[in-house]
C-alpha cells in the first residue's frame, strides 16, 4: 500500500506524545499501535499482532545485539559501582591528584572522556556518562549539562573517526552505488560532516566560554542554586570517596576497551576497518565484568555468587530502558513499512540542483533522522537514494557523504525515540524530555552553520 503523507503520522504521533506526556514509553507503544493499525488495513486485531510481531522481530534481528550491549554494561557498571569505583575515580580526579578543580575543569573532562571513547556511539554515551556523571554533580552541574556534553561528543566521534563502528558501515553504502575508492571517500568525507565537526568544536567553546544560552542556562542557574559553594552536599559522599578504589573502575574500562578492540583487529583479519566491533564491545564487557567479579571476590567485598548476582542485577536495572529501545527499533522497522523515508525523500526530487543539492539533502536527511531517532537507519536509508542522484547531478561526493553523516547524527541528538537520547539520558540520570529541550537550540545552531557551509561549497566544488 501507498500511505503517502499519512506514513508519517507514526513518528509525528511519537514525538508529539514524548514532548507532551514525558512519557517514551507510552509514546512509542501508541506510535506501534497507530502505525500497525494502518499496515494491517485499518483492522483492530491486525494491529495488535503487527505490534506483537514487530516487538518480537526485534529479538531475532541484529537490534539485539545491541541490547545485550546495554544489558552486560548494565551490569558491569552496577558491579564498578558496588566496588565504589566510581566514588574512587571521583575523588581521585578532585582530591588527590587535583586533576579537576573547577566546573569548568570537570565538564572539560567530561568531553575529554567522549572525544577519546570513540568506538562506538552506544557504548560511549553509556561509559562517558556513567564515568562523568558524579564528577559533574559534585560541582554541582546540572544532569542535563553532563547529558549535553556526553551526547554532543560521544556520537558526534564514533561517525568522525573512521576506524569506529560508522566508518565500514559508511564505506559499504558507497561501495554499494559503485563508486571508486569507498573506504578514501568515507575518510575524505569527515571532513564535511560539518554538524558533527561544530557539535564537537562547539561543545568545547561554550564550556571555555561560560555561554550557555536558552533552556540550558535556566536549569543550569536553578540546579547550581540548590547547591552550596562548588561542591554539592548532596553529592559529598562521591567526593570523599576512597582513590584507591578507582582501579575498580580504570581497570575494567582499560581491560574492556583492550579486548574489545583486539577482536576487531582479530575478526577483520588484521584491519580495524572491517573487524566485528559489535561482538567485540560484548567480549570486551564480559572481559571487565569478570574481572570485577573476581577483584571483589579477592578483596573480601561478598562472596563470588554475592557478585555474580550483583551483575545480574545491575542487568535487570537496565529492563526499563531496554524496553524503550525494543520498542524504538520495532517503531523504525514499522516506518520502513509505510515507506516513511521514501515519502520524504521524494521532495528532494522537485528541488534538484547541483548547487543547492547539497544542502538539501542534508536538510532532508536532518528531518528524516529526527522523524525515526536512528543515525544508523536515516544512512541506510539515505546513502541508495542521494548518493546516485548525487552521482547524475556531478554533486562532489565527499561532500554529500558528509552531510548525509552529519544529518542522520542531528536526529540521534534531537530526537525523543532516539537510542543514543535515552542512554545518554540513562548514564546521567537525567530525564529525556528536559534532555531534548535542552540540547536542541544548540544542535540547531550547529545544523543551521553546517546548513550554511553546504550552501555556500555547494556553488564552490
């Protein structure tokens, strides 16, 4: 069937119930709902199975690969945790080695943390936020700052690197149009994915600059308001934490990033381009989790079953947001189905030229991945339709593989069905609505620059 406009209305539903309930959850099972009801040719019963089959294809899809990400790093954490690693690293940083010694200098550090995790943009929101986020609430900054600056560096640099998880991925779509040379014009490509580039540059100027702007700067003055001088009370525990208790979390994390990365090396037959990151990072979890198991086990912190059952529990307090996810990913197999990106994408027709191409493209690309929350879903979808138009248009490739990145990450960050939105959310304990509101003027300052620089190279190149 042809649904036209109306494959839209899913995802419009979803957005416009997450920003009016606060409730992901509820929106996203609504937009299932709505959207199989339309599939199954407006049949109440045919909605219902749609939805169940949708919820259950995500097991037995490589989507579920990614929640036993989430659910293994769940519980490694929760072990890290228990270990009191992180109130260890948190005083290490603070006190003894006075390595942070400002606000400034721990949202600095929080950055610092998403730049150099860049291997997958799951994985790092998830460790750069869990690793940040009692540092930055000891100097009393906001969840909703530490989940700005997770989000806007995490991801940003898992898609500007090209030995992290995007580049294959990106590299296989151009080499699937025929083009020359893929994984050269995947490299040549970073450097026009100008969203990305500015989020990251961005991030760093507003912290030096003190210039926080919009909703951010009223949660900011009103959480810093709650605290006393430039250590929260609330959060004084974390800070006289014991440093020595850091290397429950440092060893964990070195050990998990070192196997993780040799597997990738293993499995792409001695190149990074091409191994399995995705196993890997499980490997790599597993790898961590076992060792913290064992480390509190030998220092006397339970008995081995004691921690064992520590990780699985600390699995079982990822349920709540592993759910959001399932029904994220049936939601961006549902729009598949109404042809949700076809419709869109077919404006892009009517305002073709080599000029403006560009920047069209990435605008509609920027739309596409806030309707679905998928960075990784908006490529798939994009890279077959723009990249031959980009070809018969003579538009210079790098450039439209660069913006086609950088619009499919502004809906990661924008959107309130994005995954990357609710881990980040999750790692920082901050609520996903005041996360999107927050965050989205100045992803669209960002955007509207990137938009600006298509325009202006696309009457240059």
């Amino acid at each position: 069937m042809e649904f036209g406009f109306l494959s839209v209305i899913p995802s419009i539903l979803a957005i416009v119930l997450a920003l009016a309930t606060k409730n992901v959850f509820l929106a996203l099972f609504a937009s299932l709902l709505v959207g199989n009801f339309m599939l199954s040719g407006y049949s109440l019963i045919g909605m219902l199975e749609g939805t169940k089959n949708m919820i259950v294809g995500v097991f037995s899809s490589s989507s579920s690969t990614s929640i036993i990400i989430l659910l293994t790093l769940g519980g490694m954490f929760y072990l890290i945790e228990k270990a009191d690693g992180l109130k260890g690293f948190t005083a290490l940083m603070i006190k003894k080695r006075s390595v942070v010694k400002s606000r400034v200098g721990a949202e600095l550090f929080t950055w610092l943390i998403g730049v150099l995790v860049f291997i997958d943009g799951t994985l790092s929101v998830m460790i750069t936020g869990s690793i940040s986020r009692p540092l930055t609430k000891a100097f009393g900054i906001s969840p909703e700052k530490t989940a700005w600056i997770v989000h806007s560096t995490a991801t940003p640099m898992s898609i500007l690197i090209p030995i992290a998880a995007y580049g294959p991925y990106i590299a296989s779509f151009i080499e699937a149009q025929g083009i020359e040379n893929p994984t050269a014009q995947m490299v040549q490509g970073i450097g026009f994915n100008f969203y990305c580039i500015l989020a990251v540059i961005g991030v760093a100027a507003i912290i030096l600059l003190r210039k926080d702007f919009g909703p951010m700067k009223q949660v900011e003055a009103a959480y810093l308001s709650s605290a006393t001088g430039s250590v929260s009370n609330d959060d004084a525990d974390e800070v006289d934490g014991d440093p020595a208790k850091a290397k429950f979390l440092l060893i964990p994390m070195i050990l998990m990033i070192v196997v993780t990365i040799a597997y990738i090396f293993y499995s792409g037959g001695g190149s990074l381009m091409g191994g399995d990151a995705e196993t890997g990072l499980i490997f790599g979890i597993m790898a961590g989790s076992i060792y913290t198991i064992i480390a509190m086990t030998v220092a006397k912190m339970g008995s081995l079953m004691d921690n064992i059952g520590i990780f699985i529990t600390g699995c079982g307090n990822m349920m709540d947001i592993v759910t959001v996810m399932v029904f994220a990913y049936a939601l961006s197999d549902l729009l598949g189905g109404l042809g949700t990106a076809g419709y869109l994408s077919a404006a892009l027709v009517k305002l073709i030229s080599p000029a403006i191409f560009t920047a069209v493209a990435f605008l509609f690309t920027c739309l596409i991945s806030f309707s679905t929350g998928s960075s990784a879903g908006t490529i798939a979808i994009m890279m077959p339709i723009l990249l031959p138009m980009a070809m018969a248009l003579n538009v210079h490739i790098p450039m439209i593989v660069g913006a086609i990145a950088g619009g499919a990450v502004f809906g990661d960050h924008t959107s309130p069905i994005s995954d990357t939105t609710i881990m980040s959310c999750s790692s920082t304990d901050c609520d996903v609505v005041s996360h999107v509101k927050t965050q989205l003027p100045y992803s669209l300052c960002f955007a509207g620059a990137a938009l600006v620089l298509y325009l202006i190279l696309g009457f240059v190149l």
